[in-house]
C-alpha cells in the first residue's frame, strides 16, 4: 500500500513539473509591458469607457455573443475595506454611493 501511494504522489509530482515547464517556456517571448491576463485588458477597456463616457453601457457587446451581457445585472464586487468606508459614509450623505 506504501509504495502505491508512493508511486501515485511521484506520478502526480512529474506531472506538475512538467506542465510548469511545459508553461514557463514561452515567458520570454512576452514583450515588456504587455498584461499576461485578459481580466486585465477587459478592466482596462471598461476604465477607458467609463472615463470617456462617465459610465458603462447597459449591455456589452463584446462578451456572451452574439446577445452581449447585461451589465445592469452586474453586481458589485467590493473588497471589505470599501464596504466599511461605504457604511462610515452612508449617514453623513446619502448622496455618496460607490455602486
């Protein structure tokens, strides 16, 4: 039983090591300055928007072919630091909203 699991955790680590080098490879035909995730080019597509425009449009034509996504349906993910100044703020001004 020993050398089966033996065996197992030795199959699973080769396989591992070879998917990281399998992935590392290509790294250095990455040019300088280039975002590796395409989250990042999407957040950096709606902060263009939002600061042309002042907001985002209601559907995103660009996700979810060919109807788009209803970005009215979004929520909002906020981290807890946010939440707190959002509930610190709420009684002085009803005005100031973060979502």
């Amino acid at each position: 039983m020993k050398t089966r699991t033996l065996g197992a955790a030795v199959l699973i680590s080769s396989i591992v090591v070879l998917a990281c080098f399998i992935r590392i490879q290509s790294t250095a035909n990455i040019p300088t300055g280039q975002l590796t995730a395409p989250d990042a080019y999407f957040y950096y597509w709606q902060a263009h928007l939002v600061a042309e425009q002042g907001h985002l449009p209601a559907r995103d034509m660009h996700r979810w072919l060919p109807l788009g996504r209803d970005l009215g349906q979004k929520r909002f993910r906020a981290n807890p630091q946010s939440l707190r100044l959002r509930s610190r703020l709420r009684p002085q001004s009803s005005r100031v909203s973060i979502s």
